[in-house]
C-alpha cells in the first residue's frame, strides 16, 4: 500500500497536469476542434468588434485632430414667431473684427434654385442637391480641397461657373472636369471649374453646386437691399470660422452677439468638430448587438465543450477507474477533466483572438484606419474563454471525481 502511494503523488505538478489534460484532446482532434469552434467564433467576434469600433473611432478622431477643432460655425435660425431668421449682410465682417479669429468664408443658400445633369431631367428630380453662393476663401475655412479643376477666383465669380462637392458631383455623374463640362442650374447652363474632396466638418458643402455671390445675384436673383438702398449680393446664411485653438470657447460665446447684435437668439452657432467626436464616442452604443452575438456564440461554445466532456468522462471511465485503482485521488481526477475543459475553451479562445485580429487589421487597412486593439478586447475574450471552460467542464469533472474504482472498471 505504500508502494502504491509513492507510485502516485499526492499533488500532480502542472507541467504533469498539463499533459495529462491534453491527451483526451490529442486522441480526439476534430471533435475537439468542433467544440472549440464555437468558443473561437464568438471570441473572434467580440475581438472584431471591439477593434473595428476602436480603429473607427481613432480614424475618425485622427482626421477630426488633422482638419482642426477650432471651427465654428454660424447659422441663421428661426425667429420668435417660427420664420427662417437671415443673418445680417454685415455679419462675417463683424465676425472677422474678433481678434482671436483667423478665417472667416461663408455661403448663402439659393433655394430658388436647383441643379441637374442636363435640361431634360425632370425638376422633381432634385438629388437633394443645393446651390450655394460661396466666398472665395471658402476652402481654407472649412478644411477641404480642389480634387479636379479649380475653384472660384475673382474672375468666375462673376460668370456661370460651379464648382461641385464631392457628394454632388457623384451623384450628377461627373468624376472628373473636362473641358466644356456644365450643369444645368438655375434654368441655365453652368460651367464646371472644379470638384472638391469630401469636406468631414461640413457635409453641407458636399451636397452643393458652389457658385459666386456675384454670379447667384446676376443670373438667379440672389440679391438684398443695403441700408442705403442699392443691391447688393445675397445674405449669408452660414458663416465659418477659424479661431485660435486656446481661444475656441471664448469666440463661441461671443459669435451669437457679434452676428447679429440686435437679434443674437436668431443665430445658431455650432461646433462641428464636437458633433463628431460625440459621434465617435457614441459608436460604442452600437456595439451592444454584436457582442450579444459573440455572447450567444460563446453559450453555444460552451455547451459544446460541456457536450464533448460528459462523453469523454463516460468513454474514458476505464482509464478513471485504473487511475483510481492505482491511487489517484478524486481531487486529481477533477482536476484532470476540468483542466481537460479549460485548456479546449482556451485553444478556442487563443485562436478566436488571432481571427479578430487579423480581421480588425484587414479591415482597418481598407478603411486607412490606425490598427487598435483594445487590451479588454483580447484580453476579455481569452478571460471569457477560461471561465466558460471551467463552467462547462465542472459538472463532467464531478462526475468523473465520483466514480469509484470498481464501478468505473465494472462497466467497461
């Protein structure tokens, strides 16, 4: 008898337990493969989604960062009795006379007006196009570039020329500017001089045909009176501005004043850049579906490793029962079939990671986003691997723990 006990440790080392463990999944391959597949599908997924929201949101960040947060914009609102408010002719000067300002450009809505391909498309079919009156320095101000042709000077101000967004322009059809290229606006034909590329903190600007304040008030009638009675270019109804990044906030809470002093709760001023990065903080709230998924794929997971270990613990009751017979303890046995069930729920978890990575990064090239994998991602899901091994294979490593020797080699 004390042969027998030297024979068999009272407590198996963990290099020893490890290979112990691993022999029900050596002798068994594919049906511990199967079973782990779950357990790596739903860690893959919380791993990609994770990832995927992260490289979003730091993509989209990284752009807000590059274009700028000090821009601020000015609208017209609506006045005390619900009608469209109009901001003042005076109002980007008055705007520019604030000292920490360093740009101002606006545009001026003509809602007379609508563009098309050619003159033969029926005017109902708009596109949800605008045409917009635009100030020559527009581009700087709002953060985006010409991506074809040219943009407004001082000489095509005045003439029918447009220059298309980058959204405007795709859904016209035109991909790039060709000599004699036009638009029909506004009953007439205009000339295309340029496409812009996408402008991220003024979609606006995406979804108009940009003409000249000159032009919209000699060919479309944009015009307003001045104080002296003469006609002067039409009012804007946007105005954006550039302030100097320590000094935002302050010109926030003087803008209202500025554009409108006799009526400064008609004028709506906004920062797009704080729009989107509430956006970007918000895509999480998305996210919820998709790790219920992963969730319900790890249950699945789960079950399946619970599956293959009751059916192991009741196909291996012959070596359960010679092990006991030469001394194993029921703790070791335990031990064994619950060990058995991590290290399977773990090669599923390690290999789910590897997946959800490689389709984060994949992705995240496509889309020229930085690569973020959130440590909580991997290191959750690896987490939640062990933990549903341990639950799926504690009943079967009890029940293997409760065979007693003869019993288990009785019904072999």
């Amino acid at each position: 008898m004390n042969t027998t006990a030297q024979l068999i440790p009272a407590r198996l080392r963990s290099g020893d337990m490890a290979r112990v463990a691993s022999v029900g999944l050596r002798t068994r391959r594919l049906r511990a493969a199967l079973s782990a597949l779950g357990i790596a599908i739903g860690v893959a997924a919380i791993v990609a989604v994770l990832g995927l929201s992260s490289s979003s949101q730091a993509g989209l960040l990284a752009e807000i960062n590059q274009l700028g947060t000090n821009l601020l914009t000015v609208t017209n609102g609506q006045t005390f009795t619900g009608q469209a408010a109009s901001l003042p002719l005076t109002a980007p000067a008055m705007i520019a006379r604030i000292t920490p300002v360093t740009k101002v450009a606006d545009t001026g809505e003509v809602s007379t007006a609508n563009v098309y391909r050619s003159s033969l498309i029926p005017s109902i079919n708009t596109n949800a196009l605008d045409v917009q009156a635009a100030s020559l320095n527009l581009l700087p101000a709002v953060g985006t570039t010409i991506d074809q042709g040219s943009y407004l000077n001082a000489a095509t101000a005045t003439e029918p020329a447009v220059v298309l967004g980058a959204a405007a322009a795709q859904r016209l059809g035109i991909d790039r500017v060709y000599r004699g290229e036009r638009v029909w606006l506004g009953g007439m034909w205009f000339y295309v001089t340029g496409i812009l590329k996408p402008a991220l903190l003024a979609p606006e600007i995406d979804d108009s045909a940009l003409i000249g304040y000159p032009a919209a008030r000699k060919y479309l009638d944009y015009s307003s009176t001045a104080a002296n009675g003469t006609t002067t270019n039409g009012p804007p109804t946007t105005i954006y501005i550039r302030a100097q990044n320590n000094q935002v906030n302050a010109v926030d809470n003087v803008l209202a004043n500025t554009a409108d002093p006799e009526s400064p709760t008609d004028v709506n001023v906004s920062q797009p850049s704080a729009a989107l990065t509430a956006r970007a903080d918000a895509q999480g709230a998305f996210n919820g579906l998709f790790l219920g998924l992963g969730t319900v794929a790890l249950l699945v997971g789960a079950v399946g490793v619970a599956n293959i270990m009751i059916i192991s613990v009741l196909e291996r009751r012959s070596e359960i029962g010679l092990r006991r017979a030469l001394g194993a303890t029921r703790g070791q046995i335990r031990a064994q079939f619950l060990s058995e069930a991590i290290l399977l729920a773990l090669l599923g978890g390690a290999v789910g990671v590897v997946v959800g990575a490689i389709a984060t990064t994949v992705y995240a090239h496509t889309k020229h986003w930085a690569v973020v994998i959130p440590t909580e991602a991997w290191a959750g899901g690896i987490a939640s691997a062990i933990l549903i091994g341990a639950t799926a294979g504690l009943l079967p490593a009890i029940r293997a723990a409760r065979l007693s020797p003869t019993d288990a080699l009785i019904t072999v």
